[in-house]
C-alpha cells in the first residue's frame, strides 16, 4: 500500500510522551497503514535517544524507538530527493530565509515521494511549500 503520510519528528515523539496530544494519536491510530517516516527523522530520533542520560526514560524512548523500526515503514534518503532538497535549500539561499537543514531533507523526502508532510511546526516549511509541491498537515488542529 502506497504511503500518504509522512510524519515529521514532532509528530512521532507525540507517541512517547508522558501526556500526548490525544488527537494525534487518534489520526495516527485511524492512518497507520497509510503512515511512513524519513531516514531523517530516524536519525534524529536515533541521536535524540542517544544524547540522553542513562535511566528509565532514556529506556523506555529506545524501546518506543525499537518497535517503531518493525511498525513503520522508513523512506529512504535518495538520490532524487537530495536533487530537490538541493534545490529548496539554494531557493531559501537566494530569499536569504534560514532552513534547517533536516527540515529541507524531511520536506524534499514527502515531496519526491509524493506525500503529504504531517507536523506542528508549520511555519518551519512555509518558505518551501511557496516553491515546491509540499503538502502540509497539523494533526494537531485538524
């Protein structure tokens, strides 16, 4: 089944906290078989995991993390989507907006893919939606 959704890492961490945005996890429990994430994001939440302390919530975020791996599919970064990113990165260059650079990659993944980007931090992918093709979603509001 094609993936429609591309969850940013603002999104998944929702699932791991103490007091989650209920919302969130009820779209995501009704779109999970349509849900995917970035290498990206499975980086970030790989390195997120890893720069904290020792101790129980360090545990429970890599047992959160281990199960996500067998539950949800990972895009890829491509060759393809590195050619798009590029080019969203030289267009914020040029408007001399700031991007981050995980965010350029996280963005240039739903686009080559096809898929809409679900996050919070709307304001983060304004610039690139301007010039691209994204498609942008806040479970949050929804």
């Amino acid at each position: 089944m094609k993936k429609t959704y591309l969850l940013d890492t603002n999104i998944v961490s929702e699932f791991v906290k103490i007091k989650p945005n209920e919302q969130v996890l009820a779209l995501y429990e009704a779109r999970k078989n349509l849900c995917a994430i970035s290498s990206i994001t499975w980086q970030e939440m790989t390195r997120g995991v890893k720069r904290m302390p020792e101790g129980k919530r360090r545990n429970t975020i890599q047992n959160f993390i281990d199960k996500l791996e067998e539950n949800i599919d990972v895009i890829p970064y491509d060759k393809f989507t590195a050619r798009i990113c590029g080019e969203i990165q030289a267009d914020a260059e040029k408007t001399r907006k700031s991007l981050s650079c995980y965010d350029s990659q996280i963005a240039a993944t739903a686009v080559s893919n096809g898929m809409v980007l679900v996050t919070h931090n709307l304001d983060d992918f304004t610039s690139i939606k301007e010039k691209t093709f994204l498609r942008v979603e806040d479970w949050f509001t929804e």
